[in-house]
C-alpha cells in the first residue's frame, strides 16, 4: 500500500524514521496547525493524528487528558476530516489516523474510509479492534488502500504476530512494554529479542513506540527496527513551553 511505500522510499535517505502523535482539538485545532508545522520542519517522517475518544485505553495521563480536554472543547470527527484533509494537502508526508473502534463505528465504517481516502489518509491505527472481531473494517482497508497498523506487543506469542501479519499494511506498531502510553521505557536484551521476534513474524518496518522520550531513545532502536514513535513526550513540551519548543526537539532526535 501507498503509506509501506513511502515508508521504504524515506529509509532510503535515513537510518531510522519518526513518527510524531497529535491529539486533534488539542489545546485547539490552531495549536494543531503549528505543531504539525514544526514537526514537518523538525524533519519528522509520518504523523499520526488521534481522533479524540472518551475512553481511550491505550492511553496514559498525558493523552487521556489532551483527550478529554479536546471533547470538552467541542472537537467533532468532521472536524477531525477536515484537519487531516488540510494537512495532507499542505505538508507532503504520510498521515494517520489513530482511534478507537466505536468512533469509527458509530461514523459508519465504509463513510469512514470514504472521507478519510478524500482526505489523504494513507493509514488507520485502531489498537481496540483486533482482526477477529474486524472482517468488515480489513475489507474496506483494502478497497479503500488504506493501510490497517496492527500492534505486536512484548507478550505477544509468535504465532500471534504471524495471525496479524496476515491483515497488516504499512507497518507494524511493536509496543515497547506493558502498559499505557507516557512512561519511559528502558532497551535491554529482553526487548531486542522482542525485536527480533518481531522482525522474524513480518516483512513490514517497525515502528517501536510507548515511552519513546529523547534521542537516546531513538538511537537505541536505530539498527533493531525502522521507525520510532514519539507520543506524550511533544504534549509535555508543548504544554510547558508552547509549539515553537517542538521543531529543535524533533530535529535533534537524530
């Protein structure tokens, strides 16, 4: 699919990928604009843009807040479409979008992928809708192109990874550690044979996210999987010191 090969065409150029996370509507769709501006100027790879949720169960304090703050603020899915189509247009790298089933559900599955293919979304990453209970939603992602992102996680058996590989596109999301999102993580031998498993059980890159914080981090990963995933930590810093903070900080992950 198109995000895979605009994945490969980018890992010509550098060793390891980044990939940022948004939550729409946090602080407000304008803060949104600058962010994504900065990170584009930072030199991130792909952006992956939350559609807000009310329970959303992946997620630690830091993105349960921006969350619930941007609910509280009135954020809609049409909003959220309409962003991602505005984005797409102006910055030329691949986004996602990141939610959870029910939205997804209650939008209409194939009006979903509809708007989002209208809009330039080139990936969908739903971590509540494993592919049993999905036949519908991996249809459409194939007729629509656009990339279903399955998730392999430190507990997951080879025999798994190898079923989600069967639905995957795009890239395979490897979870760093057990838990939520937000708190650091640390790279040892356990989480390189981790790796490793998850290298054998797909063709797809990798991206490691879940406490992914400074550059440290990335180069950890650099050489073990393709891309890395820095969420929680670019809410933090814009929180404390607003969105022009974002553009070094990314620039100097690598």
């Amino acid at each position: 699919m198109l995000l895979e090969k605009k994945l490969r065409a980018r890992l010509e150029k550098n060793k390891i990928l980044l990939m940022t996370h948004i939550v729409l509507g946090y602080p407000s769709m304008a803060a949104n604009r600058q962010v994504i501006a900065q990170m584009v100027a930072g030199g991130v790879d792909c952006i992956e843009m939350q559609i807000p949720f009310s329970e959303p169960m992946a997620d630690g304090p830091v993105i349960l807040k921006a969350n619930q703050d941007s609910l509280a603020a009135g954020t809609k899915v049409a909003d959220c479409l309409a962003f991602g189509a505005e984005m797409t247009a102006r910055h030329d790298i691949p986004f996602l979008f990141m939610t959870y089933y029910n939205i997804i559900f209650k939008y209409g599955e194939e009006k979903f992928f509809k708007d989002c293919r209208d809009a330039g979304i080139v990936g969908l990453i739903v971590p509540d809708l494993p592919p049993e209970m999905g036949e519908n939603f991996f249809k459409l992602a194939t007729e629509y192109q656009i990339a279903p992102v399955l998730i392999f996680t430190p507990t997951s058996t080879d025999a798994r990874m190898a079923e989600l590989d069967k639905v995957a596109a795009g890239f395979i999301y490897c979870v760093a550690r057990r838990g939520v999102t937000g708190k650091q993580s640390e790279f040892g031998k356990d989480f390189n044979t981790y790796l490793a498993r998850c290298r054998a059980a797909t063709t797809l890159p990798l991206a490691v996210g879940f406490g992914i914080c400074n550059r440290d981090d990335v180069t950890a990963i650099t050489g073990l999987a393709d891309m890395a995933v820095i969420g929680s930590e670019t809410i933090r810093l814009v929180d404390a010191h607003g969105p022009e903070a974002v553009e070094p900080f990314i620039a100097g992950l690598r």
